[in-house]
C-alpha cells in the first residue's frame, strides 16, 4: 500500500512512483489514441496487464550531450532506437532548423518488433554571430521523433568553444 510502510505505520512522505510504473516514457508526449481497425486485440494474460508499454520505441542512450565542441568542425554520435513493441511500427524525425548546425541521418521504413534502428546525430559547430557569450556558446535542442503511438523527445547539448 502507498499509505503504509513495511511496518504497518502510516507514511510522513509521498512515495514517488518511477516511470515504469506510472505508464508514461520520460520525454514523450503521446498520441491521441486513434482505434486501428486491422490490428487485433491481444488476448495473451502475460500480454493483457500493460497494454500501453507494449507500442513504441525506446531511445539508447535518452539524451545526447557532446560536451565541449571546436569551432568548424562536425561531429556525430549515435542513438539506437529499440521497438519495444509486439508489431512492427513506423517513425519519421522532424530535422532541426539549420541554425542549430544539427542534422539526423537515418533509414526510414517499419522497424519490426523486438529490432532496432541506428538514428546518427550530427552537429556542425557553428558560432551565431552577434552573441557575446565569453567564449563558450551552448547548443540545446530536443530533436522530435513522431512515432505511431507518440512523439519522442531527445534532448541534445553541446557547448562550442569560440
């Protein structure tokens, strides 16, 4: 019970649940539910308790931090993107604006169940002119990731040495 602890006392604190628990993905906003009139409802008992953490992808690692970068010079690194679902599902990434100097490369087409795909995040270290920042210039964007069951958010940093 979340009222009383191990001993049968009443709890002082509010016991905060993590994600897993609660049904919600960190950096998600998910989509409104929209009935699909070809898939058919699952009617497995291990499969029927937690419908909702059965769609959708998971990002490895969640948030992308490049550190510090040098001027005019490209990185990248890469993202996996895991669907942790039981039918295959599809994606599309919403590119940054150029003035971020970032850009996502990827394969699009349906990623089936239990398969991953590569997401390579690129960013070309670029100074906005005009900005006085004392040598270093951060770089944070959420690159949007629109999935069939919601839209992912990962989070990117970086600070570029001037």
């Amino acid at each position: 019970s979340l009222t009383v602890n191990a001993a049968g006392q009443t709890r002082k604190e509010k016991v905060i649940l993590p994600s897993s628990l609660q049904g919600t993905k960190p950096n998600s906003i998910p989509n409104k539910k929209r009935e699909d009139p070809v898939a058919g409802k699952i009617k497995t008992t291990s499969l029927a308790t937690r419908r909702q953490d059965l769609n959708g992808f998971h990002l490895i690692p969640p948030r992308v931090t490049f550190g510090v970068l040098k001027e005019g010079c490209t990185y990248a690194t890469t993202v996996i993107m895991r669907n942790v679902g039981v039918n295959f599902s599809r994606f599309r990434v919403k590119q940054p604006p150029p003035c971020t100097g970032l850009r996502v490369m990827y394969t699009p087409g349906p990623v089936a169940a239990g398969l991953e795909v590569e997401l390579e995040i690129e960013i070309f270290a670029t100074i906005i002119e005009g900005k006085d920042t004392g040598g270093l210039q951060e770089v944070s964007h959420d690159i949007e990731i629109l999935t069939e069951t919601d839209t992912l958010l990962l989070p990117v940093k970086a600070n570029i040495l001037c």
